[in-house]
C-alpha cells in the first residue's frame, strides 16, 4: 500500500473557480464616483467595502473602487454606515423595559415626591468626604505679653 501524501490541501476544491470580477464582465474602463449603482455592487449591506477574494477584483481595481466609494461618500451620494436594526438574543418578546417589568412598579417605594429631596450620593469605602477646613488658630498680638 503506498503511503498517503499529507500536502494535500482540502481547501483547493472550494478555490477551482476564480471569481471573475463585475468591471471585466460589464467592460468598466473607468470607475466613476458618480456611478452610484455599480458602486452599490461592490459594498455590503452595511456600507463595508467589500474584499477582493469577495467582488474577485485585482489589486488595481480594487484601488479604484474603493476610492471611487470614499469620494461617493464625501459627496454624500453614498453612506459612510448603514444602520440594520434588530433585536439580540432569544428571549422572545419582553418589551422595552426587559425583565425588570414597567417603571412605575418598584415594589414597596412610593413615587418620587413622597420621598423628599435626593441627597448626595453615598462615599466609596476608604474614601472620606471633604471635611470643613479646619478653624484657624488666632494670631498672636503684636504688641508684648499680657
């Protein structure tokens, strides 16, 4: 039995196939800033330029598009980020204020204005508060003992 070739890399088969890039498909000559749609193409959907192995662009193309989007950007034709609002985490529908419950049920303490003022805020262990300066003492007369 011949022995088994350990170089073999199992990644080739997913790189048989090199990505044509879409400015050699389409015969792009000159990527233009003002050329919003085609820019469209070569950004995420959250506004990342995307990468070479990704759009399948040489390092010169490459070049030119992202610069091409950075200008689009200045002009505000493109966004600098584009926001995708979701919610986080599987633990299903529990509103605005979470697992804590409404705002205004906090267990036994009544509103605010039944409780008087704030006070300040309590002083870290080891730290103590600024005392009052302490009382001068008085400055003996100028003038002899008496």
């Amino acid at each position: 039995m011949p022995p088994k070739s350990r170089s073999k890399n199992k990644d080739n088969a997913r790189r048989a196939k090199k990505k044509t890039s879409i400015l050699i498909t389409e015969a792009v000559e000159y990527v233009d800033w003002k050329d919003v749609n085609l820019l469209r193409r070569f950004m995420s959907d959250r506004s990342k330029v995307r990468a070479r192995r990704v759009t399948g662009n040489n390092a010169q193309q490459q070049a030119s598009v992202a610069k091409a989007i950075k200008n689009a950007r200045e002009m505000a034709l493109l966004p600098y980020v584009t926001r995708i609002t979701q919610q986080r985490g599987g633990r299903g529908d529990r509103g605005d204020r979470g697992s804590r419950g409404p705002r205004e049920d906090r267990g036994d303490r009544g509103p605010r204005e039944d409780r008087g003022p704030r006070s300040a805020p309590p002083t870290p262990t080891g730290a103590s508060a600024p005392a009052a300066p302490p009382a001068a003492a008085p400055a003996p007369a100028a003038g002899g003992d008496s």
